[in-house]
C-alpha cells in the first residue's frame, strides 16, 4: 500500500557516478552525494528532481541496496523520460510520497518487475 503524500522534504546534492547497476536494467540513476543523513526512513518514494531550473518527475530510492549486500545507504533518483550525463551538477530533490520500505529481491529480474510496478505508482502519485 502506498503511503500517504508528505509535505515535501527538499534534499539538495551533487550527482555523482555509480556503479551503473541501475543503467544495466533500464533505470539509469543520479546518485545523489548528499553532506547530511536526510529525515527519511529507507524505501522508495515519488520525486520531483530540479536539475538546472527545469522539473522532472522522478522515482527515489534511499537505502542500502540490499541485493548486491550494501549496508550503506545511497541516495539515488531516476528520473522518468531523461537520458543526459549529469554528474558533477546540483540538483534539487523534493520527496513527495512513500511507496514502500526498501526489500532484497532474489535477483535482478525480480528488482527490475518491482522497480516497473514502482514507477507506475510514483506517476499516479505526480
């Protein structure tokens, strides 16, 4: 069940490069550096992510990524319907709505059918 829409908490960072995991099963990500811990449980929320003035409806994930065993937790964001090279560059990251708390899948197959179902409610959601 999807939680409930949040007054949107504002998260601010440099994109950095990752391991491009997300690339490989069709959801490239901006991984997000951020300088503090944001006010967020781990799990998978609807988006919208300023990058240089303009909005775009996006989908976040903040958590360790359980299935290749990371403990640490990312910041990462796709962005819906955008494919440019945008490491090095600020961006803004308004947290709208939760989805769901961060799982471990049994593979990749399984992640990318979960992350599809994602998107479909963090749309409804914008």
């Amino acid at each position: 069940m999807i939680g409930p829409t949040l007054q949107p908490i504002i998260v601010k960072g440099i994109v950095e490069q990752g391991s491009g995991d997300g690339r490989k099963i069709g959801f490239p990500t901006a991984n997000i550096s951020l300088p503090y811990q944001p006010p967020l449980e781990y799990g998978v929320y609807s988006a919208v992510t300023i990058l240089e003035g303009i909005s775009h409806k996006s989908i976040l994930h903040y958590g360790p990524r359980l299935i290749v065993g990371e403990t640490h937790p990312l910041f990462e964001v796709h962005i819906f319907d955008f494919n440019k090279m945008i490491y090095g560059k600020e961006v803004t990251v308004e947290v709208r709505a939760f989805i769901r708390k961060t799982q471990s899948f049994p593979s990749f197959e399984s992640m990318k059918e979960q992350i599809q179902e994602d998107c479909k409610k963090a749309k409804r959601l914008l």
